[in-house]
C-alpha cells in the first residue's frame, strides 16, 4: 500500500509540474506578445517566409571547405 501512495505521489507530482511548465510557458508568450514590436516583427517573418521574390541561397561543396577553415582561422587570431 505505500508503494503505490509513493508511486501516485511521484504520477501526481510531475502532472502539477508539466502543468506550471505549461503556464510558465503561457505566462513568457504572453509578455512577448505584449512588446511593442512584436506584432510588427511577426509580420515581417510571415511576409518574408512566404514571398516568392528571393531564391534560396545554398552553398555550394566547393565553398564549405573554405568557410570551415575561415572559422578555424579566426579562432586562431
């Protein structure tokens, strides 16, 4: 009997947990949503992720090779 009185409290416990994580998490979107600039940034992520105008920029095999080595390069300076 006190094996599952444990086993219910540890069941119980992380419920009440997922559900503070969830208003945690509500509570962060929220604030967000109340910034001034938020609606206007969504905007603009919406308006450039379904545009057709740009094509996209892929690098190529031949420029990987160089970028690595930019960077171990910079991390030497």
């Amino acid at each position: 009997m006190l094996l599952c009185r444990l086993v219910m409290k540890k069941f119980n416990d992380e419920k009440l947990m997922s559900k503070q994580e969830l208003l945690e998490q509500e509570k962060l979107l929220e604030i967000e949503r109340q910034h001034p600039v938020y609606q206007g940034i969504i905007s603009y992520l919406l308006e450039e992720a379904f545009s057709e105008e740009k094509e996209p920029q892929y690098i190529k095999k031949e420029e990987i090779h160089e970028w690595l080595l930019s960077l171990v390069d910079e991390k030497d300076d």
